[in-house]
C-alpha cells in the first residue's frame, strides 16, 4: 500500500513538472505573407526566382527564428508595376493580391502584407502613372492598405523603403537623376503615412526595411547586376547575392515587428 501511495505521489509530482515545462514553452506564432512589389521583388534577371527571390529568402529567415512557426507566402511581385497598377480602383494587381490572401490554408495565422513599392512610380516614364508625384504617391499606398485592412481585419500592413539605383538607369523605361531624387523623395512618405495610421489603426501598419537603400548605393558593385541600358550600364535589379541581402532585409525587420505581438 505504501509502495502504492509513493508512486501516486511520484507519478503525479512528474505530471506537474511536465505541466510547468510546456506551460513554460513560448506558442509558436504561424505567418501567412503576401509580397508586394515590382520587378526587384519578383527576382527579375534571376536564374531562379523561385528560390532566390528576395520573398523566399525572407520565408527562410523568418523560419528560422525563436517563436516563430510556419511561413507560407506569395511572391505578388510584377516586373514594370506601380502604385496605380496596385490601386483597387483599376482592379489590375489587387486582384491577385486579394486572392493569394484568401488561399492560405492556415486562417489562424498572422496575415502579413510586406509592400515594397515606388522604383517604377519614379520614372521619368515609361511605367504605368509614371512620374507619380510624391503626395500622389503617398495617396496610393494610402488606397491599397484601406482596401487591405477593410478585407482583412486583423492583418499587418508593412512598408517596406525602396532601393537605391543608379542615376544613369534607363532601359525600357527612363528613370535618371531626377527618378532617383523622386524614388528618395518617397521615403519620408512612407514614414508620415505609418505614423497617420497609429490612432486608427494602432499595431497594424508599420515601416519595415529602412536600411536597403544605403546597402545597395555602397555594395551596387558586387549585389546588383550590370545591365546595358541606353546611358551606359545601369544597376537596378539584385543580382543573386543581392537578393538573399534583400531577402534578409525584409526578414529581419518583420521579425522585429512580429515579435512584438507575440
């Protein structure tokens, strides 16, 4: 009986301890991501855009880290598109974006929109609206994420700053000096439209990425691909090691924004 009574004891001594570790074990938080972007987050002139792309090198990252379980994501990237291009109202790249969000198999995890926009809206021309100017520029990304966070309560919106290129860019699209003061001329946007959603819509929109334009102006060397254009060669798109730079990038600063949720 005494033999009895201790293994009671004991048995129900090692499901208390067992009950304190998993209680202890930090939840698991799964994420399903959409991707926004042009062409640089499609992964153009990549060999393989499907395991290089700047979207699947931020899907790995995030993979890896503390707290964090499931990644599944969609690459809505497209090689010439702009803010407008993405606007609801032309019912163009919106659609896709609004289907790739309702596919995902997983509807408890954290919906995440990561939107890298603003290299194409700069042109001088070419692009679709191109040159947009900055207030207008402001006002589409104001347009998309409404429509995002009206569809899908509860998602994150993250805007991610745009990439440097060189001021002698110009392929099929002529961008130059005056589209790079532009493209830098939209950062601050980006910035005053996040901070205008604090009050409506507190934790749900943030700034993502602040370091990719600097990285790339002093690595365009060695991390984007030299490309012929019609002012000499011109960097614009991530080569290989760019993109994994890129995809890093994007990784590191959803995490942050995550992690402060969990």
């Amino acid at each position: 009986m005494i033999k009895t009574k201790s293994l009671t004891a004991l048995l129900a001594v090692l499901m208390l301890i067992s009950g304190m570790f998993t209680s202890a074990q930090p939840s698991k938080q799964n994420l399903n991501i959409v991707f926004i972007g042009n062409s640089i987050t499609y992964g153009a002139n990549l060999d393989s855009p499907k395991t290089d792309a700047p979207p699947v090198i931020a899907s790995e990252y995030l993979r890896k880290q503390p707290n964090i379980g499931t990644v599944v994501f969609s690459n809505q990237g497209h090689s010439g598109f702009t803010t407008v291009d993405f606007l609801p109202s032309t019912g163009k790249a919106f659609n896709g974006v609004e289907q790739a969000a309702r596919s995902f198999f997983d509807k408890q995890a954290q919906l995440i929109f990561s939107i890298k926009l603003g290299t194409n809206d700069s042109a001088i021309q070419g692009p679709n609206g191109a040159p947009v100017a900055p207030d207008q520029y402001r006002e589409n990304l104001k347009a998309i994420a409404d429509s995002l966070l009206k569809e899908f309560p509860g998602c994150i919106i993250i805007f991610q700053h745009p990439l440097w290129y060189s001021p002698n860019t110009y392929n099929g699209a002529k961008y130059l000096q005056e589209g790079l003061s532009r493209l830098q001329s939209y950062i601050p946007k980006i910035d005053e439209l996040v901070a205008s959603y604090a009050a409506t819509h507190p934790k749900q929109v943030f700034t993502g990425d602040k370091k990719a334009f600097d990285y790339f102006k002093k690595h365009y060397l060695t991390d984007l691909t030299p490309e012929s254009g019609h002012q000499g060669t011109f960097y614009l798109h991530p080569n290989k090691q760019g993109a994994h730079q890129l995809g890093t990038l994007w990784g590191e600063a959803i995490y942050k924004i995550v992690s402060k949720k969990l």
